[in-house]
C-alpha cells in the first residue's frame, strides 16, 4: 500500500466528517487507507462514524490517550510505504497527495515534508514552516519579534521566513497538523514521544528526523485548510504550556539551560502585559449569504438575511468582486464543486472581509471558522 492517511480527532465530529470526504476524495487514485484514532469523544463522533464511514478502520480509546499515543497507535495498524499525520480539523485538496507522492521523488534525503496550511479565512499560518527553537529563537517568538524583523536571520528563525510563503525549500520543523514522511522513518525513530508536553511532539519528531541524517521540506505548491490553527486562547495557560514544552524538547537533546528561564519569564510577563492592552475584535457578521451551490434548497432568507443563489464560479468571482464592500459569508457546496477550488477561493479574498464556509460532500450543513483563532462554527440554514 502506497499511503496511510492517520487522523487522531478529539470532539469535532462534524469538521472530523469533512476532513474524511476531502482525504477520500484525494486518495482515489492511489492505492491508500484512511485509520481514525479517537481519544474518547463524547460529542457523537463514534456514532458518526459508525454510520458513515463504516469501513474505515476506526480506534476508539476509553479515555483521553493524548497527540503522540493516538497517533502511534494509528501508525501501529498502517500498511502504507508513507504515511500523513492529519488533524480533523482540515481539508485537503484533490491533487494534495499526487502532487505530494510526485514531489518527494526530487527531495535529496527525504525526511518529513509539510505543506503550506491556511486557516478558515485564507490566510497563510506561519507554523507550517519553522526553525529549531533554541533559547534565542523562543523568546523572539514570545514577543513576536518576527513580525517586525521578518528579514533578519536574527528574529526570524522560529517561522523559517528564509522561505517565503510561497517558496519550496528546507526547513527545520514542521507542524505536527500536516506531517508527510514514511513509515519506516516514523518508526526508527520512535514515532511521537509520548512523554512530550503539547506543543513540543512534533518539534521533537522533525529534530528526530533531521538526527537520522534526513532533511526536511516545506512544499507550497499543495495547499491545505487548518481551521482552527492556533486555537489555543494565547493566555497564561497557553505560555506555561510553550514554556513547558520547550524545556521537554531541551532536556531531551540539549543541557538545561539557565538563559532560557530567565528569557521565557521575561518574554512571559512582557506577553501578559501586551494582552491586558488588546482590544477584543469585533465579531464581523455578515449582512448578506451567497449560496454557491449546482442545487438550491435553501430558503431565500435566514435570520433576516437574505441568500444570493449562484451556480458558476466566474459568476461567483465577478459577484464578489462587484459588492467587495459587502459583508459577505460564502456557502459553497462541496458535493458539486471541488475542495481544490474551495482552498484557491480563499486565497483569492483572503483580504476582502468575507467569511467563508463549505458544506461536505453530502452533507447537511455548513462549517468553518472565520480566522486562526476562531474555534470554528457549523451552520444549519434548514
């Protein structure tokens, strides 16, 4: 077998759905299977795939196993030459493995490769690419000294932005939503250390990749929805946790180190102090629907909004450059058009204030999330 497709999900059952019908749409010409693991959902996920995706081969765990144990015990039952670590909360594009499968034949010492993710509104989300986090590297991260310096070796290192958005390349680290590789090196290596803090078991499997000689790839030609991105409220919380798993991944190939202390308390306290100064952003709801749709079963109005029904996309692209001050939220059915075309819609208006959400192949509603902190919404217009 050519491809196992691993999905860990954990309470979102509905974007769980539409991540399984894009990978199912994208695997029909390779010889791939699609293996869910799922950390004891209580919001109706098993029974969803039980009666959807009857043969898909489905782990439930009775308790809450966590990242690197779900998807080791995906990989554990994977026939496949390559696998691709995959969060529920995605959607790939039709072409996303071919072009992928295709690409790799060129890597020199193929290690692990990522692909350029985008979350809900289109834009581009900086962790698809990144550096290994050294002391120096984290605390420009905390303050968020790469967005003002993003040419500088010195501050940009933690978004790998020696690589443009759009450019192919090496990279250090890659994010554990989107990880490419094959089989065997995930398993000379250990897979996930199950011992890792969040956000530091995907840091630790791209180092452990580079350590076996291999090189990491940043791929911008396959691009791939993350809804939810960075969903993680950036609190006090959210800092313990980097702080944590940065010591995790030091201690685990490095000496502990002093100097990194001292920079996460201070970065942590000027962080704190700049979100106490933040203002909240305004939800944008929208004041008008375009349905894009080949079927029109929806009424001509929902909470008071009206529904502008298409059914081509140059029809589509010319309305919405026409009413570009508009507040609008696109309903695109994905059961007659492709996610591909989805994806390149976004990228298009990702500027433009629009917000955006796609209803899976045969489906009875409509998801998505509105920005990389958005946790991420399913709309009924019945």
């Amino acid at each position: 077998m050519q491809l196992s497709v691993i999905i860990l999900n954990y309470n979102v059952k509905y974007f769980l759905e539409a991540c399984i019908k894009s990978v199912q749409k994208a695997i029909e010409n390779i010889e791939a299977e699609i293996i869910v693991v799922d950390n004891n959902s209580t919001d109706g996920s098993k029974e969803m795939m039980q009666d959807i995706f009857p043969n898909i081969p489905y782990i439930f765990n009775d308790y809450n196993a966590g990242f690197p144990k779900g998807n080791n015990q995906g990989v554990g039952i994977a026939k496949g030459k390559y696998l691709c670590i995959l969060n529920p909360d995605t959607i790939v594009s039709e072409n996303t493995f071919t072009s992928i499968l295709n690409h790799i034949k060129k890597l020199p010492d193929f290690g692990i490769l990522g692909c350029k993710l985008i979350d809900g509104s289109g834009q581009f989300l900086p962790e698809s690419k990144r550096g290994i986090p050294t002391p120096w590297v984290a605390f420009t991260k905390v303050l968020g000294l790469y967005k003002f310096f993003p040419k500088s070796k010195l501050f940009n290192q933690y978004y790998a932005q020696h690589l443009s958005e759009d450019e192919n390349g090496n990279v250090d680290i890659l994010v554990g939503a989107f990880m490419f590789l094959e089989r065997e090196l995930y398993l000379k290596v250990g897979g996930f250390d199950e011992g890792c803090f969040m956000y530091s078991d995907d840091i630790d499997l791209s180092y452990l990749s580079l350590k076996e000689g291999k090189k990491n790839y940043y791929f911008s030609e396959v691009s791939c929805i993350h809804f939810k991105g960075e969903s993680t409220l950036k609190d006090g919380t959210y800092m313990k946790r980097f702080k944590e798993a940065m010591q995790f991944f030091y201690r685990k190939h490095f000496t502990s180190s002093f100097v990194f202390d001292v920079m996460m308390n201070v970065g942590i306290t000027i962080f704190a102090f700049k979100k106490k100064s933040e203002v909240v952003k305004e939800k944008n709801n929208p004041t008008e629907y375009v349905h894009f749709s080949k079927k029109s079963n929806l009424s001509k109005q929902h909470n008071d909004i009206s529904i502008i029904e298409l059914s081509e996309i140059e029809e589509l692209n010319s309305y919405l450059e026409k009413n570009k001050e508009n507040k609008i939220e696109i309903l695109y059915d994905s059961t007659y058009f492709s996610h591909q075309d989805y994806i390149k819609l976004l990228q298009r208006f990702k500027n433009y204030g629009f917000t955006f959400k796609i209803k899976p192949i045969n489906s009875e509603y409509f998801l998505g999330s509105n920005d990389k902190n958005d946790r991420g919404e399913v709309l009924s217009l019945k």
